[in-house]
C-alpha cells in the first residue's frame, strides 16, 4: 500500500499509527467480504506499506508536520487555498506510484490524505494520464477522508469559486471504478459531516464500509 497521511501529520508517524490501529480493520474487512468466512491470519494478509511525506511544511502541531495543500479561509475551510498545491501533491503521489519494481496493489489515505485517494481516482476516471495505466492503484481505503468539493467548481483565479458549479467531467453517482474501503464514524467525525461521506462514497461502484 502507497499511505498518504493526514494534515499536519508526516509519513512516519502514519505508519505507526497503521501498524497499531489498522490491521484489526483490515482483518474485520477481509472477513466481511466473504461471510461466514473466519477471521484471516496477519500472515494471510501480508500488508506492507510505504508512508509518504506530503510536499509542504505544516508545523503548527508538530515540527516534522506536512500537508498536501493548505485549507482555504485560513486553515477553516475545506478547499485548497491555492488549487496549484493540489497539483503538486498529485503529481508527488502519481512519481511515487512510479517507484518501485512492483507496482502497489493500492492506495490509503488519512483524513486530508484520504482526500488525495480520491482525487487520484477521479482524476483516474477523467483519463489524467498520472492515474491510468499498470501503474494505477487496483483499490483505495479512505479512512475518515472524503472527495474534495473543489473538484467540482469552477476553476478561477487562485482557486475554484466556493459553491460555483462549473464544466466537469463528472464523475457522477456510481461512475467511479476503482473499488473503495471506507473506515470511520460516518455520523461523529469532527471534520468531515457525515453528507460528505455519503456523497463521496455514493460516487463509487463497488464500496466497503466498516465503522
């Protein structure tokens, strides 16, 4: 797995945090897959991670902290405050699937760096040559992370106008293909209203929830 962490937070942390929390998920997951089926072994899962940094500081939690772009409304909000950013934190996450030998099977994300997860599989459904091909993820998991509305807004000067419907590629409910794990409180989070999870995970043909 190719493991993009949260706002704020870097590629080491994360995968201390992965090695603690997630694989009991991933087993729960694996088994609702197929009922009746028992639990399978963390042999029989074999997970292994890589944990990327994000390209920009973030230091106002912790010291080594990134982001993948900065929130609009000074910190506040929930689009990028310069859509450019988004476009570098892309192509950082497409070079990086491009690295080893063996492609990735796919794709995590933590709350901001799930929302990279899913703008790689909608730039992937509108052909962005980064996200097609051997390289490209075969699945994602969103842990507590939805799809950013920007991608469906008007594109302007410093970034997409808030709330401004604009001329899009879609893509539109169920059109998303690549198969999508959902981990978290879909009803509590903090962040993200559960709307935004919903609205997210309706985008996608083949979805897993797990709460």
């Amino acid at each position: 797995l190719l493991c993009l962490h949260g706002h704020g937070s870097f590629g080491e942390r994360l995968c201390k945090q992965l090695e603690a929390s997630f694989l009991p998920v991933a087993r729960a997951a694996a088994a609702g897959r197929a009922p009746g089926r028992a639990l399978p072994s963390l042999d029989e899962l074999d997970i292994q991670c890589r944990c990327l940094d994000a390209p920009f500081r973030e230091p106002s939690r912790r010291d080594q902290g990134r982001q993948w772009w900065a929130y609009d409304e000074g910190g506040d909000g929930d689009r990028p405050q310069n859509w450019a950013e988004m476009e570098v934190a892309a192509t950082r996450i497409a070079e990086a699937l491009e690295e080893p030998a063996r492609p990735y099977d796919g794709i995590l994300g933590f709350s901001q760096g799930a929302e990279m997860v899913h703008a790689a599989s909608v730039l992937a459904h509108r052909g962005d040559p980064r996200f097609c091909g051997p390289r490209a993820p075969r699945f994602g998991v969103s842990l507590s992370g939805a799809v950013n509305p920007g991608h469906f807004e008007s594109e302007g000067g410093g970034g997409p106008p808030r709330d401004l419907p604009g001329p899009t590629a879609g893509p539109r409910a169920g059109e998303l293909r690549l198969p999508m794990l959902f981990v978290g409180d879909f009803v509590g989070d903090r962040w993200y209203p559960g709307r935004r999870f919903e609205s997210t995970a309706g985008l996608y043909a083949d979805v897993t929830r797990v709460e």
